[in-house]
C-alpha cells in the first residue's frame, strides 16, 4: 500500500469538510511595550477601561492602541482581563526603569 494522498485545499472546500478558506494571518502590529493582534480583538473595550493611567485608547475602528509609551507602566491590566489573548507584553521590550530598581 502507497502513501495516502492528501487531498487539495479546492477539494476539500468542495466536499463540505471547509465551509470556505481561512484568511491568511496578519502580523501583529508591534510597539515598544505591547503587542497587539488586531484580527483577534473583538474591540470590546475591556482594555482601554481597565488602563489606570489612561495609555490605552480606542482607534477609529475601535481596536486598541497605545499613543503614548511612556504613560503606559506595563502593570498587565489590559492582557490579562483581554478575553481574546488580542495584547501581550512585548517579550523583546527591555524595561530599563524597573530593572533600575
């Protein structure tokens, strides 16, 4: 017996096992301390509610973003209570100010 034959993406959206095909995955969209997953965010505003320094503000299109770096402490408010996991804290982000401490 062969190797089986996997079957094209065409087929299976035929067949009905794919209702259709999956959009391709943007890149996050990276700042100095946050990261943020627009395709994820179901612009529910949890985030920009929780911030206690008011860093984290809504765009015209209701997702996230973070016009002032230097207001935002990194007090992981906004990724935590996030329900889609649409922030993270940038893991490249040096954070000399507490690493001072």
């Amino acid at each position: 017996m062969g190797k089986p034959i996997k079957p094209s993406a065409d087929r299976l959206i035929k067949s009905g096992l794919i209702s259709r095909p999956s959009a391709p995955q943007k890149s996050p969209r990276h700042t100095d301390k946050l990261i943020f997953f627009p395709d994820w965010c179901k612009k529910c505003g949890l985030c920009t509610a929780v911030c206690p320094t008011g860093a984290l503000k809504q765009n015209g299109h209701d997702n996230p973003v973070l016009p002032d770096q230097d207001k935002c402490r990194l007090c992981s408010l906004c990724w935590r209570i996030c329900p889609d996991f649409a922030i993270v804290k940038n893991p490249e982000f040096e954070d000399k100010e507490n690493d001072a401490q």
